[in-house]
C-alpha cells in the first residue's frame, strides 16, 4: 500500500487556517505571537482556539509553532504560554531549542514534539540525537538533497520526517540569519525578519585615507545578489511522494489566503491524482495552477544537490505571474455571492474561481459590477475598506453552485 504523506499548510490568519483546510491542508501550523518563527502573524489566541476546533471538526490537525531560540527572559514569560497551550490544546509543538524541548517535556508531556526546521537538521544522526530526546517528528533542513533524504529515511525508519516543497527561499541556513537583526534590529528568529537578502544593492569602493567613495560597475545581474527563487517541488513531486517523507510542508506564514489555498489545492490534487494512478502521474498539470501565484519565479533549490545560476534572480524582486488575487468569496445568499475585493475589479474583467477539491475552474465575466453595500452599479471597484460586489448566481453553470461557499478563491489576469 503506497504511503500518503500528510500535506501541512501555514496559518497566519483565521481566514488562513479555514482556508487551508478548506482546499485540503491534512494539517496546519501557526504559532504563538513573540514565541516563535510567527511574531508577525495576523492571528489571536482566541481565533487560534477557534481555528483548532475547526481544524478537529473536519479531521484536521493543527501544530503550534514555539520554536523561538530562548533567552533567560524569555523563560520568566512561559508560565503565561503554558496557560495559553492548555488552551488550545495542539495536536503537537514545533520546538527548535534544547532548553524550550525540556520545559515542554516537563510541563505539556502529553503534548508530542515536532523539531523546527530552524535546529538545521540535516543528517540521520542528527535526527537519532532529536529521536533519543523525545521527538516524535524532526522538520528536515531546507539544505538537505534528495538523496540525503533517502538516506536519513532508511536509517531512520521509525521517526516522523518532513521536508519542504513549496515556498521562499532563506539566503541564510533556514532562518538563522543576523543580518536583519544588526541591520534594522529586527530578529528573524522571532518572525520579523526585514527580508534584507531582498533588497537592492550597490557595490561601493571607499577608500580609507581620502574618505573617497565610489560606485563600481555592475551588470544588471549583479543588484539583487541574494534574492533567490521560490521553492517549488511540484516537477520533482513524483520522487518526493515515492521517497517515504510523513509530511510535506508549505512556507507562507505572513502569505495572504488566496496564496494558501490555491497551493494547498495544486499539491492536494497533485497527491491525490498520484495515490490514485502513481504510472500516469504527470506533475505539469498541476503546475499551471501554480503559475498563477505571484511569486519570485521557482526553483526546485538543493532538491538535486548543488545550487546553480538559475535558482537565484538577479534583476528583480517583483512578481513574474501574469496574474494576481480577485477576492475571496464571503457570503451566499439564494440569489448570489459576495466577494470581497484583493483587487481593482473593472467592469468586463474575467474572473477565474478555484474551486477545493477539483481541478475545474469556473470563469466569469463581469459585464456590469454591483456594490453589495448599496446596489449601485459601477464601472470598476477598488479593493480595501471590505468592498465587496456581487455575482448572480444565474451566471454560474448549476453543477458547480454547491462548492461556492465563504473562502472560495478567485484570481484575474492583471
């Protein structure tokens, strides 16, 4: 019997969490404000209980990032999060520090133990020494190839092991980088990582003695030098499902909802069309729903071994999608549905929704646009401040009416 591994989504916002079990996420991950990789995330302890009961209510699994690297304050403030994990009651704890796993053991031992890609695991001994303190599963480092992980899997056959597929890159070794910490003292440990290796920069000559400085040539390749490509391991997923991994995780933490579900959907159908026909599996066409993100373009990254030219992009940082987020579908009613806006919508515009659980899109075009605060007819509408139109239900073919619910996604050509 072939092994379906568990697909693990982020969750930076309640709508996120929904979103993502709604388009098929086995499980997802959030965490504690100021206590993990999620200082940023958008998300309250009361929505995250809510969250949770969601996630159970559908057989779903929700893991509580803690997986900050503790300082001697910090332990004076864990007495308050152990209220808060009795709370909520997670299905698991994502922990990266020594010190941080003993007190989990000590005062949740019931709880298991994930270890954080943030400990940079990335050898079979590594996960014995994580195994032989208690661990249930070890979160493999980004920098671990494919062969490395047949490896780590065959020598370690009775640990749970997850790997990455999709999602951005970290310049530095799976986010343990200083850089943005000394530059603008935001720490990346704590989720508020500045994202330096994004910026544009300038090659200077200064010269000691005369305080002279001056640019030095650079071709246009040579700008954004640490801007690497989007994980994306969709092309390879064929060698990833048959390599035995127990949970394969998406990076998205501070993504928007649209970002979320319509990975979760790709890789969901993806897995599901290979459990089901693994000789006929062809990744491509799961692909295409993937391009319609805007990412940094893709890169299947160490998954081969070595990083070449390719995986990095030199020139820009923006999106190479030709696409971008419509809105998200926020209310039913017997006549029609409701979306709240990501986006400027013109009148004439196509709107592509991605349905959970299919691989079929249903396409409409908006002849006229309707205000659902007033009624009033407009030629375009701008996102922000909850504006939201409305879309007849007559206008979609009655075989798809029963999957358009809240959280329903849609995008457009930009």
């Amino acid at each position: 019997m072939k092994k379906i591994p568990e697909l693990l989504a982020p969750a930076g916002t309640l709508d996120g969490l929904k979103t993502a079990i709604l388009y098929g996420a086995d499980a997802v991950y959030a965490g504690i404000p100021g206590f993990s990789m999620r200082a940023r995330a958008k998300i309250t302890v009361d929505e995250m209980k809510q969250g949770i009961e969601f996630a159970h209510k559908h057989g779903k699994k929700v893991y509580l990032a803690f997986n900050l690297f503790a300082h001697d304050n910090d332990y004076k403030l864990l007495p308050q999060v152990s209220e808060t994990i009795n709370k909520l009651s997670p299905d698991a704890l994502i922990v990266a520090d020594p010190g941080v796993l003993t007190w989990v053991q000590q005062h949740h031992p019931k709880i298991p133990i994930h270890i954080s890609t943030q400990a940079n695991i990335c050898s079979a001994d590594t996960v014995k020494f994580w195994q032989n303190a208690g661990a249930s599963l070890c979160v493999l480092a980004r920098e671990v190839t494919h062969p490395e992980f047949k490896q780590i899997r065959e020598k370690c056959p009775d640990i749970g092991l997850e790997i990455f597929i999709h999602g951005a890159m970290c310049m530095s070794y799976s986010g343990r980088c200083l850089m943005s910490n000394f530059v603008t003292g935001r720490p990346a440990n704590r989720g508020a990582c500045a994202q330096l290796c994004r910026w544009k920069y300038d090659i200077v000559l200064r010269e000691k003695e005369s305080g002279l400085e001056m640019g030095l040539e650079e071709d246009d390749r040579g700008a954004y030098i640490m801007n690497s490509k989007d994980l994306c391991l969709m092309p390879r997923l064929r060698d990833v499902l048959e390599s035995g991994a127990d949970s394969l995780k998406i990076e998205g933490r501070n993504r928007s909802e649209y970002y979320v579900g319509t990975v979760v959907r790709a890789y969901r159908n993806a897995i599901d069309a290979w459990a089901h026909d693994p000789e006929n599996f062809d990744s491509e066409i799961f692909m295409k729903d993937l391009n319609v993100l805007e990412t940094r373009g893709y890169t299947t990254a160490f998954f081969d071994g070595k990083l070449g030219p390719s995986a990095h992009d030199y020139e820009t940082t923006r999106s190479d999608s030709d696409y971008h987020a419509a809105g998200v579908i926020t209310n039913v009613t017997d006549d029609y549905f409701v979306m709240e806006l990501r986006n400027e919508i013109k009148q004439g515009d196509k709107i592509n929704f991605i349905l959970p659980h299919t691989m079929e899109k249903v396409i409409v075009v908006l002849d006229k646009i309707i205000n659902d605060k007033n009624g009033d007819e407009l030629l375009k509408m701008s996102a922000g401040q909850n504006n939201s139109l409305r879309i007849e239900k007559s206008k979609i073919d009655k075989k798809y009416l029963d999957k358009f619910e809240p959280l329903v996604l849609a995008y457009k050509n930009k």
